[in-house]
C-alpha cells in the first residue's frame, strides 16, 4: 500500500493518508512512519477510524507510552494511556470553572509537552473524538527551520546554553498566583537550549512556556532572550494549524516542534480530545507514572486557590 504525503508547508508538517492505521502494521511500514514523523516534525491523519485502544496501539510503533496523572476519580475512559485533553466530564458535561479557565489560558501559551520533566517526551499523539463546530485548532512551529535561519551570531550565542524548565513556571504566566520563590521551591529540569534532533539529525531550538531562565545568565538577559527565541520562531513562514474533525488525529515531536491550543467556544460546545505520549528514549524497567505526584501536588495548590477566591 503506497503512503501518500502532502507537505503543509516546504520543510515542515505534512497530512498523511493510504494506510489503515487502525490494524497491526508490519515492520517496514511502521519504519517508514516514524520516518516520516521524524521527517516532517507533525503529522495529520485524516478520518482514521481509530478508538481507545486502536489509538494505544497504534502509538506503540514510537516507543515507550507515559502513563496519563489521573486528574479524576472518575476518568473517562479506562486506558491508563490516554490523556484527557477534553473539556468534558465523565457525564459528559461541559466542565466550566476556574480551573478550567487558568488551564486554558496555559494551554494558549507556546509550548513542548513536560519540558519540565528531566526525561522528555517525544511524540504526542492527539486524537479528536468529537469537535466544536467552529475553532479549536492546535497551532504548530517548526523549531528546527527556525533554528537553520537564525543569524551565525545567534547560533554561536546559543551554543552550549542550557534552559531551566519549570511546570510552576508556564502556570504563574497562565495567571496562578505563585511567586517566583514558590517557583525556586518546586522541582525543575535543565535542557539544553539547542540540541541535536535524533530522529532526523537536524539541530532544532528546544525552548517553549516552561522555559523560565537560561543557567549562568542574569535573570533579566536569560528571559530576553527566551522571549527573542519565542518571537523567533512563532514567525508566520514557521508556523500553521490544524482544525479538526471527529477521527482526525495529528502527531507532533516535542523535540522539534512548539504548539498551542487555538480558541473555540467552549462554554457552549464539546471538544473530546484524547492523547498518549511517547517518552524519549527507552523504557523504563516497570510500569511508571513519571508526573504522578508532581501533578497531585499541583492538583491540590489549585483547588486551594480556587477555594480561596
Ligand atoms: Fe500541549
């Protein structure tokens, strides 16, 4: 079965079809899409057809999944794998509350998926289930065309920096109510801010909303910084979105990429996303939970703000 590939734009995004991914692949085609996610950075997958578990499996042929911070005591759906990405309840009701509305506002900021973890992850999966009937786009940049056109001099800044990324951090610029020295208080994960990408050996910027200072530079220049590299790449000629549709799935590599969530109206209407997540490199020797008690901790300090509002 021949693969068909329809570049979005020159170097970056492509919209993938002529393979049933809802079946067990055989090992060259597998090969041959991971190929081409390491290729094009984000990849869309037009009405695949894919549920729950097909979805899991599916995501299988990138390596190791995370296992999803259990936010509810009652998840919507019974997969440990999948993320809740919706704006729904186990009822199915449209979930509106402070919580909801700080989230968003973080999820609206440019970002690489738990940069903020010393492990990182690589490929998110996101598929929709069910879609507003107007917005709700995830937007793209591409961070390694981004980091081919930057000026020599900037390159040679960049090299050998190192980016402190902390989860505490995207949420104070969401609007949380942390200070910076809650923030000092909190775990962190250093990344370097340039960095070879493995899957097609071009060098990308890793940078995004959790990105707080650079190591060894004053605050004041380490955030400028950021803030130029951000600008930078979120240039139009980087960036795109895609709207979706019920079975439409899009695959982005944190590692070489930024996205945010794009505005829809969701007070009125549904939006059922559901994602796994692919760690980089190899599996862990058993079954882990890496955000576990980071997110609980951090599940608590929000309801203490909501209730003190
Ligand atoms: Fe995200």
């Amino acid at each position: 079965m021949a693969i068909n590939v329809e570049p979005i734009l020159p170097r970056f995004g492509a919209e993938i079809s002529g393979v049933d991914i809802t079946r067990p692949l055989d090992a060259a085609t597998a090969r041959e899409i991971v190929d081409l996610q390491n290729k094009w950075g984000v990849t869309v997958w037009r009405n695949t057809g894919l549920d729950d578990d097909t979805h899991v499996a599916f995501s299988r042929i990138f390596g190791h999944l995370e296992l999803a911070p259990r936010r509810s005591d009652r998840p919507r759906f019974a997969r440990p794998e999948l993320f809740d990405a919706s704006n729904i309840d186990a009822d199915g009701n449209i979930v509106d509350n402070e919580l909801v509305r700080l989230r968003k506002k973080g999820d609206r900021l440019w970002h690489t998926d738990s940069s903020f973890m010393e492990i990182r992850s690589a490929y998110s999966l996101l598929l929709c289930h069910e879609a507003p009937p107007e917005g709700g786009p995830t937007w793209f940049a591409d961070t390694r065309t981004a980091y081919d056109d930057l000026p020599q001099a900037t390159k040679d800044r960049l090299e050998g920096l190192v980016a402190e990324h902390s989860y505490w951090w995207s949420r104070r610029r969401a609007g949380y109510p942390y200070t910076e020295e809650d923030i000092d208080a909190k775990p962190s994960a250093r990344h370097p801010l340039v960095h070879v990408h493995a899957g097609s050996g071009r060098k990308a910027l890793f940078v995004g909303a959790h990105a707080r200072d650079i190591v060894g530079l004053p605050r004041e220049e380490g955030r400028a910084l950021l803030r130029e590299l951000f600008e930078w790449c979120t240039q139009p000629q980087y960036i795109f979105q895609v709207l979706y549709k019920p079975g439409d799935m899009v695959i982005w590599d944190n590692l070489c990429t930024m996205h945010r969530g794009g505005d829809y109206d969701d007070r009125a209407h549904r939006r059922d996303m559901r994602r796994t997540t692919v760690r980089e490199g190899a599996a862990p020797q058993t079954p882990d939970d890496p955000f576990g008690d980071m997110f609980r901790a951090a599940e608590a300090a929000d309801l203490a703000h909501v209730a003190a509002k």
